[in-house]
C-alpha cells in the first residue's frame, strides 16, 4: 500500500508541473483538465491515507492496545485530584 500511496503522490506533483508548463504556454483553458486530474488524484491519496489510519485504529483496538496519549477519564480524573492534595488546593 505504501508503494501505492508513493506512485499516487508522484503522478499528483508530476501532473501539476506539466499542467503549470502548459499553462505559461497555451492558456489555462488547455490545461485545466490536468489540473483536475492532479487535484484528483491528490485527493485520492488523501483517502488511501486516511483509510490506513481508520484501519490501524481499528487493529489496535482489536488487540486492546491504546495509543500514546489515551487515557480513560477515571484515571485522569485520579491523577488531577492526587495533584490537586499535593498542591494544597482540594476544596473538600
């Protein structure tokens, strides 16, 4: 999939330059549909990306893994009020 993504992003940057060349010498009436194509296919590999995240997510919650930076409410909630002891600051 990598390679794929790879291909896609190199077709996007390459048909932007031809269509730029294109422009400064024909007109951009000649050239739009090269940049339509370029746009499209930059949004295509803006899906393919997105869908491999949706997909990695997925897997990692299969597997019962979290990722860096998770945390559930409770323990957050635990961990301001321990703070909050500490720095004298409970109400309660």
């Amino acid at each position: 999939m990598k390679l794929a993504k790879n291909i896609i992003l190199s077709l996007t940057v390459v048909f932007f330059i031809i269509g730029a060349h294109q422009t400064f010498t024909l007109g951009f009436d000649v050239s739009y549909w090269i940049f339509m194509l370029s746009i499209s296919m930059y949004l295509t590999y803006r899906l393919m990306g997105n869908m491999n995240k949706e997909k990695s997510e997925k897997s990692a919650k299969k597997k019962g893994k979290k990722k860096f930076g998770s945390r559930d409410q409770s323990n957050m909630n635990r961990q301001a009020k321990r703070h909050m002891e500490r720095m004298g600051l409970n109400k309660d």
